[in-house]
C-alpha cells in the first residue's frame, strides 16, 4: 500500500474549506482521500467518479489505510462491480459539508448521493434519517484511542494523564470536524480533569488550541505523525489503528496506551447504512455483506481494528 508523509503546510496536510469547498491535495498534487479501485489501478483524486462509480462510498477517514486490501479483496468476490469511489475524511465534515448541503473538492461539486455513509458517531446517521435519507444501518468494527509520541518515547510519557503536563507539546484531532476528538477525546480529557487545560476552550482546526503547546490538526491522520517525526509535536491522541500503521510503515514513531475506561473502547463503533438515494442499491447491499464476512473481519482485525460481534453485523433501524 502507499502511504504519504510529506505534507504542504503546517508541518501537516493542507485543508481548506470555505462554505463547503474542500481543498485537500498533497505535494504530488493527487489527493490521497479520494480513490477510485478498479481491476487494476488506484486512481487519486478523480472527484467526478463520485457521479459514475458502480459503488460510491463515503467513510470516516480513521480507515484509510484498510481500503486498498479491503476492495482488493471485495472485487476478486465481486467482479462485476468494477469501478469504486472511496472517500476517507472526517465523516462529521462529510455529512455536514457534502450530504446535507452541496460540497466541493478541489473545486469541483462532489455528489451528494453516495450509495454508502460510515461514520463512528451514529448521531450523523440519525441526522440523514430525519431527511429519510437512511433507513438502516450496521456496527462493522471498533476502535480505541492511543496516545502517538516519538520513536524511544523521549519525553516518558506513560498515559493520558501526562497531557497535563508542561513539558510537553500537544498535537490533536480538532473538535470541528475530526469524530475521533468531538465525540471521544475531548470526552476523555473531561473524564480526566484536563479539558480546560489542554483545550484553552478552543474550538478551532489547523491552529493553537494553547499557543505553542497545543495544536489542533486540520486532518490528524496524517498530520499528527509528521509533527511529532518533525519535532512539532511530542504526542498526540490518535487512534491505536494510527499507531499500529505508522509502525509498520517504519516511521519514527510509537505508541502509548490508554487505560480503559479512557480510551473509550466500549464506546467507539463504526456504523454504517445505505442512502436510500443512492444510485447502485444492490452494489451497496453487497458490500454490506461482505463487511460481515470472516474475511473483511480479518483484514480490519489485521489493521489493529476490534471484530463486531455478530448481532452488530445484523442490519438494523436507526434509532429515533
């Protein structure tokens, strides 16, 4: 798989989004959260394949690195469905900015009608079925925040704890648009007594949530390990998924774990369902499928990705 670590502005990626538009490119000019999978090729950044592919998928971004092995796998079971557009951002701005009202990428008017929605806070399903936009849905994996800090842990940070620190520079996920901080981590640090220190009551993204100590990333997948690998940064709440690929990818990077119940990992659920207004239904009720297959189990599983268990793999209604 291919995996990007340089980064355009603020040691990080480089997002702007202005009254729905979303910029997000990288050095080479190809955008790296927008992939079209056909037989035999990757392709970046074709925004208008959101209109024509045979599936149409919208996901929160924390998976990014399990799509390429995962729709490999998917279209060797499922030829037929040839073309698939994937797009892993924060699923908060995907709902807000792309399936509730028009959005762009890059310019270019992204489709509001993808035949599938994933996000790890139900409550963005809930919303698309108050404009019986979803009907259904299903919890296909979990998650549990980590602490990411440099290779060698030079500051000998031991938990969460130690983000009450003054010693240290902070980068995290930011409270607008990243689920992983709105729902989860800015929950955990009130569970700690440290949200007002480490936030300073910001709710800001790409800018000093407490200037010079901590920062709050435009899109902390990929932003928060380049920081700390820079030396911008000596730790970060990122997922342990995060970590576990950073780690394979041999950058200079570890991990530290959090202590239940802090890290969330009875809370954190990926749930996903169908738009009843999406143009390839049966594609989507084949994916759905497959999700629950020991195999797509397997490959998240090999991720860092906690299994559902087989009644969450069920189909569902969206709760009121």
């Amino acid at each position: 798989m291919e995996h990007f670590r340089k980064f355009v502005a603020a040691g990080g990626f480089a997002l702007a989004m202005t009254g729905g538009a979303i910029a997000a490119e990288d050095e080479s000019g190809k955008d790296k959260d927008y992939r079209t999978f056909t037989a035999d090729k990757v392709a970046y950044g074709q925004i208008g394949d959101s209109y024509t592919a045979d599936l149409v998928m919208y996901l929160a971004g924390n998976q990014f690195m399990v799509m390429e092995d995962l729709i490999k796998d998917f279209q060797g079971k499922n030829s037929d469905i040839e073309t698939i557009y994937v797009e892993t951002i924060p699923p908060g701005q995907i709902v807000n900015g792309q399936l509730l009202k028009q959005g762009q990428i890059n310019g270019q008017d992204t489709a509001m009608n993808p035949d599938l929605y994933a996000s790890v806070n139900l409550g963005h399903l809930k919303a698309l079925a108050a404009q019986d936009k979803m009907t259904d849905y299903k919890v296909y994996t979990h998650n549990k925040l980590e602490l990411m800090v440099a290779k060698g842990n030079p500051k000998n940070i031991k938990g969460a704890e130690d983000l009450g620190r003054d010693d240290i520079v902070q980068a995290h996920p930011n409270p607008q648009t990243e689920g992983i901080m709105k729902f989860y981590g800015l929950a955990m640090l009130k569970d700690l007594g440290l949200y007002d220190k480490v936030t300073g009551g910001s709710d800001c993204k790409g800018c000093w949530a407490v200037q010079d100590k901590v920062w709050f990333t435009d899109r902390h997948h990929r932003e928060t390990p380049q920081r700390i690998e820079d030396g911008m940064a000596d730790v970060g709440i990122v997922w342990t998924t995060e970590v576990k690929e950073a780690v394979d990818e041999g950058r200079d990077i570890e991990g530290v774990a959090i202590a239940a119940p802090y890290n969330k990992q009875d809370e954190v659920s990926y749930a996903i369902g169908t738009l009843t207004i999406g143009r390839n239904p049966e594609n989507a009720a084949t994916f759905l499928d497959y999700l629950a297959s020991d195999a797509a189990q397997d490959i998240y599983a090999s991720y860092g990705f906690v299994p559902a268990t087989e009644e969450e793999l069920t189909l569902k209604p969206i709760p009121n």
